[in-house]
C-alpha cells in the first residue's frame, strides 16, 4: 500500500507542474515548491527547539493561531515553524510575526520527509484537522518525535474506517495523541484502536474570539457605516455578489461591503458610480457611495464589528466559507446552500442566528426577517459554550 501511496504523491506532485502552466493559484504552489528543502535548511541552520505545525490552508490557521499564540506564551524559548500546503494561508501568514518561520510543506514524497524532518529536527509536530501525511508520519515516528492532530474530525465514510484503509488507520496509530472536535470522532478512532484521543472542540472558536477583542479601527469603514445598516458580504464568488447586487437594489437604505475571496476580481466588481475600492477612498468621496469593495487582504475578520448583517461566500460553490468569524460579533449570518459539511453552520441556524437562502428573493425576505429579530443573546451563549479547545490541548502538548 505504501508503494501505492508514494506513486501517488508522485503522480500529485507532476499534475502539480502540469497544471501550474494553466491555473494562477497551482502555478503558486508550484513555485513555493522550488527549491523549499533547501531554503528550509538555510534558513533554519543552527536552530534548536523547533516546534512545527502544519495547516491545509488559512482556514485550518484560524484553527491553530490560538494554540500557537498560548503555546509561546507557555514555551517562550521555543521557535515556532508554521508549513501550508495552499497559497490563501502561506500568502498571508508569512507577513505576520506569530511564527519564526512560514514556508510551504514539501510534497509528501518518502525523500522530503526524511531532508525536511532531518533539516528542521522538530521537537514536536502538530498537524491541523485533516492533513494526512503518511511518509511525514512515518518519519516522525522513526525518530520519536511526538506528533499531534488538534481540531481533527472524523466521519465514518472515509477511507480509515473501510476495509481497504487498514494500512492507513494503522499509521495513525502513530500519533501521539489525537484532538478531535466531537464524541463521533473519539467513537470511530476507538473502535480502529486507537485511544490516545481527547475531546477539546473546535480550536477556531477560541481564536475568532480572541480577534474580535483585539483592538481594530478603521476610519474609512467606520464613516461608511455610521449612518446606514450595513451588510458585509465575506469571502464572495461570482453568484453570491450578483445576489448582493440585487439586494442592494432592493434595499436602498443599506450600506454593503462586499470582501470577494479573490482580490483579483475587485476591479470587476465596480459596475456603477454607487460602488468604490477601499484602497480608492477617502472620508469625503465615500459619503455618497453605497458599496464599498475591500481590495486588501487580512482585515475581514476584523471588519464585521462594524456590520449588523452578515453574508457568507461560498454556499453557491464548493462550501461557504468560515461563519464563524461573523457571528462572534453577535450578528445574523445569512448564506448559500452548501453548508452541509460545516457543523457549525447547522448549529447556527439551529439557534436562528443563521438563514440559508438559494434566490435574491429568499435573500431579501431573510434581511427583512432579521431586521426584526434580535441574535445577540444566542451568539453569545453559542461561544460561551464553544470555548476552550485551546487550554485542554496546551495541557498536553
């Protein structure tokens, strides 16, 4: 099986050079990739107490950047390495001073495993949520480096759990120890025997919770806010700016913010004289704008204080994005109809701090119905009862 899994990678890695020629954002991870092992080692020489955690992507960051936060305050002389294997967390965390180091993880071929785990000597690994690894794996336990999984959730269709997965369930039995977010989770890894496992819950919820206390100003944004409701649509595609659109039509009272989840496409957005680039206004050409595009990367999070509505990117495509960082603000969510696969989603809009909507039509009808309903009581209660992830997993690793 390992024989199969390493052509595999091989086979990954090749469609990733293929497809670099084609597509912007694999021609990044393409790029990150030259040369990584010996940047890695060059830049890392001499170093001791290197602690590594590893993320898919800045949504599984968002699920590690409190845990990295306390673990410094807790282990100060140790040197922190955060790897991504996607450009929408590498672009963005390598300009943040949380980490020593940010580089991308090379490809899990059995060669890099062993340079990188040879060149970094980790003292300890953590990986985040789902990044199955197995050479990785496999070389850490070769050298007796303690490994984790913090925010892991497993479900009983994957592979670990059928027949054919055996291999692969075996080399999780590896990890030193297992945070998973739900007692499903805990069920299935026991029942492969593997009971190095706690419930700590989702670690995001601690770090959306301490972005919304950190300080934030924006004086642009504050003036554009100050005198309407305001809508701030996050991390949107093509179909749910056209739904925003058409609200904003509808709904001429209102302000909106729209932040596209690729900054690339803002200058598309600019369709009339009523809408305007963040990065292009001032405190008097905003006063008679109704649309305000965010052009810049990194403040999304911290925005939605200044909202009373939020909308979701994503529900119209693979997934909608993370609602959580909306909702700390104690605000209504609103998004498309693919959030199946989002637990917390689901809880939301169990509560009513949630709608999904598939039509303008259903949009408008939800902004009506939330103009009258007030969510702040059940936001507060739904994170009161969410955090903590990040102390029961400090407490171990």
């Amino acid at each position: 099986m390992r024989t199969l899994y390493n052509i595999s990678i091989h086979l990954f890695s090749f469609s990733v050079f293929i497809l670099s020629f084609f597509i912007p954002k694999i021609r990044k991870i393409h790029k990150g990739q030259k040369n990584i092992l010996f940047n890695i080692k060059s830049e890392i020489q001499n170093n001791k107490n290197i602690v590594c955690f590893h993320c898919a992507s800045l949504g599984e960051f968002e699920q590690a950047r409190n845990v990295i936060l306390e673990y410094k305050v807790k282990n100060p002389h140790h040197k922190i390495l955060i790897t991504f294997f996607s450009p929408s967390g590498f672009e963005i965390v390598r300009y943040f001073d949380i980490a020593d180091w940010v580089f991308y993880l090379p490809f899990d071929t059995r060669k890099n495993a062993k340079k990188f785990i040879e060149s970094v000597q980790p003292i300890k690994m953590i990986f985040v949520k789902s990044e199955f690894w197995f050479n990785y794996i496999i070389e850490l336990k070769k050298k007796n480096i303690p490994t984790f999984f913090i925010s892991s959730s497993f479900r009983k269709n994957q592979y670990f759990f059928k027949f054919y997965g055996k291999w692969f369930s075996n080399k999780l039995k590896s990890i030193t120890h297992f945070f998973v977010q739900n007692t499903e989770s805990e069920t299935l890894l026991n029942k492969i025997g593997i009971h190095k496992v706690s419930i700590s819950g989702d670690s995001r919820f601690d770090t959306v919770k301490r972005n919304s206390q950190e300080i934030f100003s924006n004086t642009i944004i504050e003036e554009f806010t100050k005198n309407k409701k305001t809508i701030i649509a996050g991390s949107t595609w093509e179909k749910d700016e056209q739904l925003i659109f058409e609200l904003s039509e509808a709904k001429t009272n209102f302000n909106f913010i729209i932040a596209p989840h690729e900054i690339e496409d803002c200058k598309s957005l600019l369709k009339n004289e009523n809408i305007i680039l963040l990065s292009s206004s001032t405190l008097e050409n905003i006063k008679n704008k109704r649309i305000l595009i965010i052009d810049c990367i990194g403040i999304l999070s911290k925005i939605y204080r200044y909202a009373n509505f939020s909308y979701i990117g994503g529900g119209f495509g693979k997934g909608i994005h993370n609602t959580l960082e909306a909702s700390v603000y104690n605000i209504p969510v609103i998004f498309g109809p693919n959030y199946h696969n989002f637990p917390e989603a689901k809880e939301l809009i169990n509560l009513g701090i949630a709608k999904t909507i598939n039509t303008s039509d259903e949009l408008i009808n939800v902004i009506n119905h939330f103009e009258n309903e007030d969510v702040s009581e059940n936001c507060k209660k739904y994170f009161q009862s969410k955090i903590g992830a990040t102390e029961k997993i400090i407490d171990i690793i």
